[in-house]
C-alpha cells in the first residue's frame, strides 16, 4: 500500500524525513503478520526540533483571522470524504480494525473535523466590571500555545484528530506522538490530510518514536503547555506525574471498566443486541467497551441463552472480510495477555459459557459467569473480546456492583422504564451513562471523559476551548489612578 511507504517517516516543520536513531520501529499488519514499514525512530534531538519548529510557527498562526484557520479544516473534510476508501484500506491493514471499524472511525473523523471547523470561531472575550471608577477589564481567551498530543492505537485516524484539530482550530501548534503500533493512521495519514488541506508547515509535527528511544522529553520538554494523552491508567498516571512537577496541564482519556445492566423490565432482544456490540466492537478494544454485562435475576436465564447464541453466530477471521465481526488483536503479546487472564478466572472458579480458541492474534469470543466477587477481571478493563456475565438482585445491588471498579468511563442501563434509567444513571460514578444503548458513544459536542482512574478533564465541544485555550486579564485604566505614595 502507497501510504505506508509515502508515510514511514517524521514529519518536523514541513518535511518527511527518516529519524536518526539507532533502530526502527516495524509496523506489521497484526492479522496477516505483513510487513508494512521499518521506520526509524525519532531521537530526543529530534522532538527538541519539532517543538521548536512549532514554537516559531504558533504565533502567526495564532493571530490568523479564525474565518481562515478554519478554511484548513473545511479541505480537510473533504481529503477524507475523497480518499475514504484508501483511508479505510490503512486502517484495516495497520490495526486490524473490521470495515465496520474503520467505517465507524472514519464516521467519526469527520464529525470532529467538522465540529473543528466551528471551534476556530468559538473563543469569545468579555468585558468585566471593576470596582474602580474608570477602570475597564478586558478578559481575552487565548491559545496555550504549542500542544503534545500522544494517541493509542485502537482508534488511531479518529483520536489523533480528535486532540489535534481543535488545538490547531483554537490556534495552537501540535506535536503528535502516534502510538508505536499504528505510526501511520495514528501520525502520518493525519499529517498527510492537514498538509494537503493547507496547513502551514511547523503547525503540525509528528515524532514516531519510543519511551525507550526518548524517556519523558516528549512530556518534560519546556515549549508545550497541555499534554493530552489517551491511554492506559498506568502510563496516564505517569504522564500526569511528568507533567506535573513541570507545571504542564493535562487532558487524560484513560481506561475504563464499563458496565451494561439489564435490569428486570427490559427488551431482552434489544438489550442483547446492544450487549454484543459494546462488548465485542473492534475486538473488545475499545475503552468504553462493557467489561461487565450485569443482569436482574429475573430474567437472567432468558437473558444469557439469547446472549450466547448471538455471540456463538460472530464471524471470527479476515477484517477485510465484509463478513467479519471480530478481527484481530493488534498483536500476540495482547492476544496472549488477554488469553492469560481468561485462564486465571476459569482457574480460579469461572465458568466459561462460551470458551473460544487463540490463534496468534485471533481471539475467539469468551463468556464468563459464577465469576468470585472478588475477583480481579470484574475491577480491570480487558482490552479483549471477553465478557463476563454477573446477576444481581434489584436495582440497589445494580448500582453497588457497577460502582465496584477504580474506572468511571461509560456504561449503559436497559429497562422499559426510561426514567428508572435515569434514576439508575445518576447514581454511577461515570463520566458518561447511556440509557437504552450500547456504552460505546462519543459525539463532537458533548463533554467526553471519566472519572477515578478514566482520565481528567473532558473532550470535545466547548471543552476543546477549556483545554487549548486560556485566558488574559488587560486592564485599561480610563482616566488617572490613585496611589497611597
């Protein structure tokens, strides 16, 4: 594929060049093992050059006329409306994602980047009262000024993007390190879009790289003021940590644990659809994806045969296949991690309703009931395609049982009762809560993010604008001041 050649390199102030570091980062496509690209990686000299390119290109851009910045975001929705297929083709190819996925990601990118196209007009000053006579108090919103961006590797087109584009929208300059795994439709392919959209050169840097290549200078380098990562808890409490004791802002999207409850009034063949798929879109690697499928005794039985057959019928195979439900994981340590854990529980008491093979990166759908309150894979996100099946007895055990996990992401309630559900939503401990749907949502204007271990601060709409911008008090004294000497 032309992309993975054309883009298997940094791209710092304008140029695609190869790294100079002292070994390559391979991009293989995780369901047929191919060999996309050896690029080499970028070294601490070379984030040093691309921050400092975006620190000499941001104030210009910064004082653009919005109405043009914004001009960059109308060509770019149209490049990704144009190259959908080949866009499509990448992502299939580099992530393993199923052309639902890929349909469902490129969707998306072009929501946000429509939504970035009304961000460049979104900041608005005020004038404030003083309590000095005369005194006129100007409160300006401004860019931060330059912005890393490091994204993950399930979603890599879309939420690169989605930090992207608004920094840029907002007039900031980006540097984006894309996840080792997807260097292409995390980093390149959303270089190649902005460049060919008009995008100034320096705006946008992309420094394909490795913590063992680089260490913290991505975080700990003096030119960005906000860093927003999306990831794993693990490494977000690192990066918080970083760039912290650096006085950096943070936006952290991190993992979740989510739950989908069935309580005992709900459309059972609704609610199996929409387990299904918040439980096994993109192979269970998604971070609002329903670890934990929670279900009202009362129809508990009902529940889990329809549950298991609709999971028995999945495709398993080839993500190019039209007819795939479920592709790969996006490599075998990942499909062996997730492997282990689904071992540990049957070991440890579970029982496997459904108990699918591994095969390299292919894991077969698993379904887990009688798992031990206590047990470890009902408070960890499994980044997998396996469920576990747990019953309760009323809504007030529900909502003990969804709050048991250190993750607040997302999670879904079924009942016939919509406002039950909203009763029921309220009173988890979740950035977002879905009432009759799937818990895997994200739209460009409503505030997305977690709470306790998901993440700080929130994404998308109005947020963006919290996020990249900040405000500047000018005082302008109409008239003389009086002083005490």
């Amino acid at each position: 594929m032309s992309y993975f050649s054309e883009l298997a390199f940094q791209y710092i102030d304008g140029e695609w060049r190869p790294g100079s570091g002292s070994w390559d980062i391979v991009d293989f496509n995780p369901y047929n093992g191919e060999k996309l690209a050896a690029i080499t990686v970028a070294t601490v000299d070379e984030v040093d050059q691309a921050y400092r390119a975006a620190e000499r290109a941001q104030p210009e851009w910064g004082a653009t006329n919005p109405y043009t910045r914004r001009l960059v975001f109308e060509r770019a929705l149209r490049i990704v409306e144009d190259r959908e297929a080949e866009l499509t083709e990448a992502i299939v190819a580099e992530v393993g994602g199923t052309l639902l996925k890929a349909a469902f990601e490129l969707h998306l990118a072009k929501e946000f980047l429509r939504e970035a196209i009304s961000l460049a007009l979104r900041p608005e000053g005020r004038i404030i009262p003083s309590p000095v006579d005369g005194k006129e108090n100007r409160l300006y919103r401004v860019p931060v000024g330059v912005v890393g961006v490091i994204s993950p590797f399930n979603f890599p087109f879309l939420l690169s993007l989605k930090s992207v584009a608004p920094a840029l929208a907002l007039g900031n300059a980006v540097v984006l390190k894309p996840h080792q795994n997807t260097p292409v439709c995390g980093g390149g392919l959303v270089a190649k879009v902005l460049e060919e959209a008009g995008l100034p050169a320096g705006l946008l840097n992309v420094v394909i790289t490795d913590i063992a290549e680089i260490g913290d200078a991505l975080i700990e380098h003096p030119v960005p003021k906000v860093i927003s990562f999306t990831g794993s808890d693990k490494v977000g409490r690192h990066v918080a940590t970083v760039a912290a004791s650096h006085f950096k802002r943070t936006v952290l999207e991190l993992g979740g644990n989510s739950a989908l409850v069935v309580l005992d009034d709900a459309d059972l063949d609704y609610a199996v659809d929409a387990a299904v798929f918040s439980r096994f879109v993109h192979q269970g690697q998604v971070c609002m994806a329903a670890n934990r499928i929670l279900v009202d005794r009362g129809v508990e039985r009902e529940f889990t045969e329809k549950f298991v057959a609709k999971v028995e019928s999945l495709t398993i195979g080839d993500p190019g296949d039209p007819a795939t439900h479920i592709g790969p994981l996006i490599n075998e340590g990942q499909a062996e991690s997730v492997t282990q854990v689904v071992e540990q529980t049957i070991a440890d008491g579970a029982t496997a309703l459904v108990r699918g093979r591994t095969q390299g990166t292919l894991v077969w759908p698993v379904v887990l009931t009688d798992v031990a309150q206590d047990s470890p894979v009902l408070r960890q996100e499994v980044f997998g395609p396996v469920a576990v099946l747990v019953p309760f007895d009323g809504d007030e055990e529900a909502v003990s049982l969804v709050n048991a996990t250190p993750y607040g992401l997302s999670g879904a309630v079924h009942t016939g009762d919509i406002e039950r559900g909203v009763r029921f939503a309220r009173r988890i401990d979740t950035g977002m809560f879905h009432v009759n749907d799937s818990t895997v949502h994200d739209e460009p204007i409503v505030p997305f993010g977690g709470e306790k271990f998901s993440g700080v601060g929130r994404l998308n709409g109005d947020s963006m604008v919290e996020n990249f911008t900040t405000t500047k008090w000018i005082s302008v004294q109409h008239g003389r001041s009086q002083f005490p000497f």
